[in-house]
C-alpha cells in the first residue's frame, strides 16, 4: 500500500513547516490590508522573520536528537528559501520603497537588481547545500546568519546607499566557497538570547539589542573563515 505523503514528515520536519509559514506571513502583513500603521507592519514583519530563524534553529535540534526523515533535508532547504530569501527580500524592499526618496525610479530598479542577485545566490546556495555539505564547517555563508545581518540593516534603516553593496555582497558570500566554522553551543546560545530580545524589545532602548545581533553576526563573517583556518593549520 503507498504511503500517503504526511505520513513522511518527521517532528524536525513539522517545525520547518512552521519555519515557512512564518516567513509566508511576514510577507502578507507587509501587503494585506489590515490597517496597521506602517512602523507596526514592518514591526510584525521583522519579528516573524526573526522566529522563522528561531523555528530553524528548533528543527535543527529535533533532527539531531529524533533523526531525519527522507525528505527532511529537502524541505528544510525550501523552508528555508521562504523565510531566510524571500521574505527578507520582500522586507528590504517594502522598508526602502515606502520612504520619500524611493519617489525617484532608478532606486527601484537599483535594489530590484541587488534582490535579484540576492536570490539568485540564495537559491544556489540552498540547491547545492546539501551536496556540500560538511560536518566540521559550512561552505558560504550560513544563509540564516546572511538573513540576520541584512533584516536588521533594513529594520535600522540604514541609508539606501549602503543597502545596495550590502544585499550583494551577503548574497554572494553565501554561494563563495569561503569556509565558516559551525557555531559552539554558547555561540549558538548567545544568538538564540540576542534574536529573542530583539524579538520583544524591537528598536526600544535606543536599538540596542538589534545592533547588537548585527554585530555579532558581522563579528563572526569576518573573524570566523580566520579562526577556522588557524584551526585546521
């Protein structure tokens, strides 16, 4: 008798589904008519990418102490392409064409072609990942860790100039051949504790904990690929 679909999916496998659904939302608060202020839309939007990341983190764990399924690693990777690619992209987007200087067409066609870009990478990354998969070290960016980083250089709302080189740039590392180290627990532990307080406190106390994820994750691209090569010399 074959089996019906549902009956594939692992617990880890449920969680990437949530992980997904987190990212779908984040995109249908930013466009449906629900009337919500701006602050507030792109406010809900950041946080639901933000658990869509903490989700990621959970089915990880799940898969590690229950196992796979057969098709866990496949969905997975499509989770992620909807939560850590295309929803952070549709964010970039809505924050920097609702400002008053977005009036100007070129800066549309601007960030659209570094979005384009970011997503191209983003979907080499996620088809080829597994394929290259490591168990010491990640080939390219970790793809959450490039979501990170730009989510809340768009949240902060940093000027549309350095958006631009920055979409890029975090697209293209996540598809080099760079090598990062994968994160001890107390690393891991220090960014599940950044992400939930960003997640509740947003820009209060002059946005301290969102620069503070930034700069974590800024940290670890550029001293991580150097900590890993001393290690394996």
């Amino acid at each position: 008798m074959q089996k019906l679909m549902v009956s594939l999916l692992s617990v880890a496998d449920l969680i990437s589904i949530i992980n997904a659904i987190f990212g779908l939302l984040a995109i249908i608060i930013l466009f449906g008519n629900f009337g919500l202020d701006l602050n507030i839309q792109i406010r809900v939007s950041f946080s639901l990418i933000l658990l869509a990341l903490l989700a990621d983190g959970v089915d990880g764990i799940f898969a590690r102490k229950f196992g796979k399924s057969e098709i866990g690693e496949i969905l997975d990777s499509m989770a992620d392409m909807t939560s850590f690619v295309i929803a952070p992209s549709i964010f970039i987007y809505f924050v920097y064409s609702s400002t008053t200087d977005f009036l100007l067409f070129y800066r549309h066609i601007y960030l659209i072609a570094a979005l384009i870009l970011f997503l191209s990478f983003g979907i080499i990354r996620l088809a080829s990942f597994h394929l290259m998969k490591k168990n010491e070290f990640f080939i390219g960016l970790p793809t959450p860790a490039s979501t990170i980083i730009l989510l809340n250089l768009a949240y902060l709302e940093i000027e549309f100039i350095y958006i631009l080189p920055a979409v890029v740039i975090f697209g293209a590392a996540m598809a080099s051949n760079i090598k990062f180290p994968k994160p001890r627990i107390r690393m891991d532990l220090i960014a599940t504790i950044l992400i939930f307080l960003t997640l509740i406190l947003g820009k209060s106390y002059y946005a301290i904990f969102p620069f503070l994820l930034l700069s974590a994750m800024i940290i670890y691209i550029l001293i991580g690929p150097i900590f890993y090569k001393k290690f394996v010399e």
